[in-house]
C-alpha cells in the first residue's frame, strides 16, 4: 500500500509536468526544490491547493513548501518516481526524440524564465548561501554538544565531580573537531559551487588553520596567525582558486593538465591568501565582530526593532541565508552570534500572526487546518510554512508579523544594550529549540530567559497587531465566506508580484 508521502510526490509530479519536464530535485528543511524545463506546464493553482502543499514560491527554482516534516520523505519519493519514470521511456525512439525537443524548447523557456526573476547581486549570494548551507547539520550538533559541554563543566565545578570533570574534555572534543575545520569545507563547497575542484578548494583553505602560518613572518602585514580571516579567508582563497584552476586549463596542453593546473591554482590561490586575503579577511572580522558588539552596546533596541522586524521579508526572498557567513565568523571570533537571537524573534512574530489568524477565521477549516499543521513548526523553529502558507498570502498579516518581531527584537536587543548579551552558539534552529545553543556575557540561564521573553513577546506582539490591524472588514468576509462564495487563494506567491 502506498503510504501518503508517495501519493504526495506522485500527485505533485503530474501538477508540474511529469518527470520530463523536471531538470533537477532538491530540498531544503521545507522546501521542495524542482528546476522545471516549461514553466507553461505546471499547474500551480493546483499544487497549492494540494492538502499537502503549505505554499509556493517561484524564484529561480520552483520550490513547494511542504515543512520539516514531511519534505525529506516527499522529495526522496519524488526522485526515486522520476528516475523510474525516465527509466521507463529508455529505449523508445519517438519518446526520446519527445524528450529532446521538449528539453531544447525547455531550456530557451528556462533562461527567459531565470532572466526575468534573478539580479547578478541576488544570484551571487545564493551562491554563497549555497556554499554555506550543507555546513548547518554540523553546526547545530556542535553547537548542542557545546551547550551540553557547558553545562557538565557547570555541575562539575560545583558538585566537584572527577566524573564530570573527566567527561569535559570529550565534549570539547566533538563540538570543536569542526569548529576548527569549518575554513576547509568552506573552502571545499567554494570550489564546487564556483566551478572549481572541491579537493583543490578544501586544500588551499586549509592553509588558513594550518598552524605553520605563525612562522610566515614575510608579509606585507607583518606576522600571521593560524586561522586569521577564518571562513571568509577561506572563502576568498577558495575561489580565488577556483578561478585559477579554470584559467589554467584553458591554456595547458592537455598532457600536462593533471601536473600543472592543480599546482597553479593551489601555488597561486595560497600564495595570496598568505599576502593579502588573510590579513584582510582578518580585519573585515573584527570589523564584524566589533561592529556587531558596538550596535548591540549603544543601540541595542533600535538595533533589535529594525533586524527583527526586516528579518521575515529576507525569509521569504530566500536571501536569509546569505547572512550565515556573519553569524560563522561572530561564532569563530567571539563564541556566539548576538544578532542571531535577534534576527530569530521573526518566528515568534509569525507565529502570533498565524494564531491571530486562526482566530479571525473562524468559518474557514482549509486555512485553520493549513495553520494547525504550520504553527507548530515555526514554535520550533521553522516559519517558512506560516509566512508561504498564511501571512504572506494575507499580505497584512505578514506586515503586522514583522511588527511583533521588531517588538521582541527590542527587547532582546535593550537587554543586549544593558550588558547582558544574548547569543547562539550555532546557527539553524531558531524559535524553542534554539534554547539550548544560546549562551552570553553572563551564560545559558540569563541568554535563555532573555530570549524566551523575547520571542514570547514578539507573539504576543503579532497576535494583538494582526487581530486588530491585520484585516479589513472586506477581507475578514471573504475569509469566513462559505467555500463556493468567495475566491480563497492561499499560499501563492510569485517573484514577479514582489
């Protein structure tokens, strides 16, 4: 019997096309990410109304919105019903010949289709979100085993446990292993996303944490240190690298390019990171770090209100990720990133909204039953579906949601101003589960509280400015309109209506 995950992705693969018209499968922690050939062949009225589907955003990439929940299982049905459908068509010469003229009218329509909906600055820092993202697993189970670390070493202290003193040094050991490699995948995901080798990245990245850079004293800059620029040392090097690598095959012969191309661009690529990259990724990292420190210590609620507020609109164009370069380096510099409890009020702020929602349509089960399966998700963390499945669609909502993330940004950020900084020691979850990964001037239990009462007050906030300002009178109508008299539409969002 086929279970609900698979009748979802074969439902979903028919609305889009069929396996032809899919050129690439990928997923995010809720999002379906299809390439399609011929965007005229998705019915994406119907993909939204799917019982399934919390949302759809056309940016780039056809992505549906399914929540943490259910994407994985969805997504590895759906390409395990591609892959066999593809299969199936091997071997017969009209549907191959179907296929190709489908797939060369499909690529014109998909450049036109990526024209239209991309800017250079917006597709360069999805690239290097793209470059980032694979690392989150490891950041957050560094992260946890770090909280946990902490507290052991806590009870340790107090309890005088040789127990627990012993345990210590084990922890450390996990939750820093990669912590002080993170500059190699980055350097590794940088070449591959830049078209490079990802060995010959990781490889020249690895120069940055290699500890024999304290003996180069022969700099423009005077001595270097180990891991000085850190990831974005990394990732300048590595795509320097990255370019290197392309030039030189151009103009190696053949015969010698397994010799020389890897030994110019890693030669080359670290020679500058030695020189240049280093010291100045260097300075543009306490810049960051002591940026982020004077904001949050002489402007901290107003700091707090304008990131927090913002911090939704990022979500929802996809450039929020972008920002994981920042929260990396404050973590490598200072332990934790304080703007990260911040910019994270955006899912308390969704999350009132959404109940305010809730209680406003009170006669339409679809959009309560979309907000019963999607606010859970964004309490733990994860507000995507809320913002594509309700608030953004409302248009208001979306705008009040961000009102009570300002309000809670401000209070974490006023705290933050009076000395008692809260951060997160990994970036990733946000909302409750975040409450283990935070840590501060003054520890977990005072970073825990200040940030629970932000984020309690940034629902709070989003609840009472959606209930009272979220609707018009015309919109609550056709809200709890019976189903055949109004046009409900939730959960479509095109780029192009930005």
């Amino acid at each position: 019997m086929t279970d609900k995950h698979t009748r979802t992705a074969r439902d979903l693969l028919d609305l889009v096309g069929g396996a032809a018209n899919v050129t690439s499968i990928a997923h995010c922690i809720s999002r379906l990410r299809l390439g399609i050939a011929d965007p005229g062949r998705v019915r994406t009225r119907q993909v939204t109304d799917h019982p399934a589907v919390l949302g759809v955003v056309e940016d780039g990439t056809y992505q549906i919105v399914l929540g943490p929940a259910a994407v994985d299982r969805v997504a590895e049905a759906f390409e395990k019903l591609v892959d066999e459908n593809r299969v199936s068509v091997k071997g017969t010469d009209a549907a191959g010949t179907d296929a190709a003229a489908l797939a060369a009218r499909g690529a014109a329509l998909k450049a036109a289709w990526k024209e239209k909906n991309a800017t250079p600055g917006k597709l360069l820092l999805r690239r290097i979100a793209d470059i980032f993202v694979p690392l989150i697993p490891a950041l957050i189970a560094c992260g946890i085993i770090a909280g946990l670390g902490a507290t052991l070493n806590s009870l340790a202290l107090s309890t005088h446990s040789s127990a627990l003193t012993g345990i210590v040094p084990v922890t450390t050991a996990l939750s820093q292993g990669f912590m002080s490699l993170i500059a190699v995948f980055v350097g590794h995901n940088t070449a591959k996303e830049f078209g490079g080798t990802p060995v010959l990245g990781g490889a020249v990245a690895g120069i940055v944490v290699h500890p024999g850079v304290a003996n180069v004293t022969h700099t423009p800059f005077g001595h270097l240190k180990p891991g000085q620029g850190g990831v974005l040392g990394a990732l300048g090097a590595a795509l320097l690298c990255a370019a290197l690598e392309r030039w030189a095959r151009r103009r190696v012969p053949d015969a010698l390019q397994m010799l020389l191309v890897p030994t110019i661009a890693v030669a080359l690529s670290g020679l500058a990171a030695l020189m240049v990259l280093m010291p100045l990724a260097g300075v543009i990292a306490d810049g960051i770090g002591n940026g982020a420190t004077w904001l949050l210590g002489h402007a901290g609620a107003g700091a707090g209100v304008v990131l927090g507020g913002l911090f939704a609109t990022l979500v929802m164009l996809g450039l929020h990720q972008a920002l994981i370069p920042i929260h990396a380096t404050l973590i490598e510099h200072q332990g934790y990133s304080a703007l990260y409890p911040i910019l994270a009020m955006a899912g308390g702020g969704q999350a009132g909204a959404a109940l305010a929602v809730y209680l406003r349509a009170r006669h339409n089960p679809s959009l309560r039953r979309v907000i019963r399966s999607a606010l859970p998700t964004c309490v733990l963390g994860v507000a995507e579906p809320v913002i594509y499945g309700v608030t953004l669609p409302l248009v208001r909502p979306f705008v009040t949601a961000g009102i009570g993330a300002g309000v809670g940004g401000g209070v974490v950020g006023l705290f933050a101003q009076l000395g008692l900084t809260t951060g997160s020691t990994a970036i990733g979850p946000s909302g409750l589960v975040l409450l283990p990964l935070l840590d501060g001037t003054h520890g977990l239990g005072p970073a825990a509280l200040v940030y629970t009462s932000g984020w309690l007050t940034a629902a709070t906030a989003g609840c009472a400015a959606t209930y009272v300002f979220g609707f018009t009178p015309a919109m609550l109508a056709d809200l709890n309109s019976p189903p055949g008299d109004g046009n409900r539409s939730f959960g479509l969002i095109r780029s192009d209506s930005r």
